[in-house]
C-alpha cells in the first residue's frame, strides 16, 4: 500500500456511508496520485467480522487465554466507549479512552494479553508500537480465535494459520526502504470491503494495529498499516509500498471469509 489505512480517512459521504479516502498503491515509481475509497454499506464484513468469526460471549470469561497459545487468541470487543487504565485497578489513571467503534467503522477489538481478577491487560492499537493497557472485563465480551497471520519480510511471504496449520500462503509486496513495513506483533483492527474490487486496493482491506515507523503523519492520520488487495499484481514480491502489505487479490477474498478482527499478526 502507498499510504497508510487510517492516515487516509476522510469523511467524503456524510449520510449512511464510512468514507475511506485512500492513495494509490502504485509501484515504486509510479505517480502515486490519490484515488477516493468508499465504504460500501451492507456488505458483508463492513466495521464488522467476517463470517468465520468464533462466537462472542456476553459475559466474562474466567478462562480466557493469552496471546497466541497453542495457535489460539482471545481478544475483547468494546461494549461501548472503552476506559483503559494504566494497571488493573479502579482507582489507577485512565490512559486514554478507546471509542466503541474506530476510525474505520470496526467495532473496537483489543488482543488480550493477559488477565486478572475482573480485569484484562490488552495490547492497544496506539502509537508507539507494543503499547498496553488494562481494560474491565464488565466493559467487553469476550472472544476465542483459532487463527493467526504470519508476515515474513524476508520472504516476502504470508501464512494464515488454523491451530498450528498452515491455511493460506502467498507472496506479498511490502513496504519500501524509507517507508517499510514494522515488524512486531499486532492485530487485526479494521475489516473494510472496498466499493471496487478492481481498484487500488482491491476487494478488502484489514487495518492493523501498527503504525509506520517513518510516517508519524500521512494525509491528516496517524500512519496505520493493513494489508489489503491491489490492481498491480506485478507488484506482488517487491518492495513498494508506504508500509502495508499487498495481497493478489483472489488471496485477500479468502482471507475475508476467514480472519476475523482481533487476528494476531506477527511480523518478522
């Protein structure tokens, strides 16, 4: 991708519809000039999941899991706007305040990382990467996930894993040398149908928790990574892109029926 996903909203329909403004994800060299993303109402996975998703619980879970073990996750949906305090305590400092839903129209979804009594510690979809907070269990359902992304910059390579089976492979186009993709661990936080599947960004996009290490500003946002389709499949396998990862696009139309948010996404 040539710009980074929540750097690029733009409220460009007022009445019914999320607005995406996006740039073009043109190969290096190209013009790079910015096309207008709309997000369609009514298709399936718009600010939602798509239909693969494990059932939400209305009430906490007592044996909730961390982070990716064993191939499972567990992430928490906000019930409504979201306090997240700086440790697991009432009467600690409010961190900051997460609205129920994102900038994208997601409901807001935290990875969890561990928990205590009546409280989980999450991983938080702010800068600076890595950032964590803690969260109320009364405040969010929880969720359970058996699948998980892997991102290998080196190979250029993404695998979707079901448990500890690989589900999905295929070559990636990634960021360029000043613009490069990060590294770390993340999560799914968006899930957007695009209005042109044969446009820039292809049939769907994922937000992710990340943010660019070189763009603390792009187009008016905070340089938030995805992955997402594309119209350049000769870009496919090269180093391109603002910092997001490109799909082939018959490869991001599974991915849509099978990474809900929350998904851990490791990249290396």
């Amino acid at each position: 991708m040539r710009s980074p996903i929540r750097s690029l909203l733009r409220p460009l329909l007022l009445v019914l519809l999320a607005a995406l403004a996006l740039g073009a994800c043109s190969s290096a060299g190209g013009t790079g000039t910015a096309t207008g993303d709309t997000v369609a109402t009514g298709a399936p996975g718009n600010g939602g999941d798509p239909p693969a998703v494990q059932i939400t619980t209305d009430a906490p879970d007592p044996g909730a899991k961390p982070a990716v073990t064993g191939g499972a996750s567990t992430n928490v949906q906000a019930k409504g706007d979201l306090k997240v305090y700086a440790s697991p305590d009432a009467k600690a400092k409010v961190a900051t305040t997460l609205e129920a839903k994102t900038g994208l129209g997601s409901k807001t979804t935290l990875l969890v990382l561990d928990q205590r009594d009546g409280w989980f510690h999450v991983s938080l979809p702010t800068r600076p990467n890595g950032s964590t907070g803690w969260v109320k269990a009364a405040d969010v359902n929880v969720r359970h996930n058996d699948v998980s992304v892997q991102v290998d910059l080196g190979a250029r390579k993404l695998t979707v894993f079901r448990g500890d089976s690989a589900a999905v492979e295929s070559p990636i186009a990634v960021g360029e040398a000043d613009t490069p993709t990060p590294s770390g661990s993340f999560y799914v936080t968006d899930f957007l149908q695009t209005p042109d599947a044969k446009g820039a960004y292809g049939p769907f996009a994922f937000g992710l928790s990340g943010h660019s290490p070189t763009l603390t500003e792009f187009a008016g946002g905070d340089g938030q990574i995805g992955i997402h389709g594309t119209n350049d499949p000769s870009s496919i396998g090269k180093a391109v892109s603002h910092g997001c990862v490109r799909l082939p696009n018959d490869v991001v139309a599974v991915l849509a029926n099978l990474v809900p948010l929350g998904t851990p996404v490791t990249i290396v």
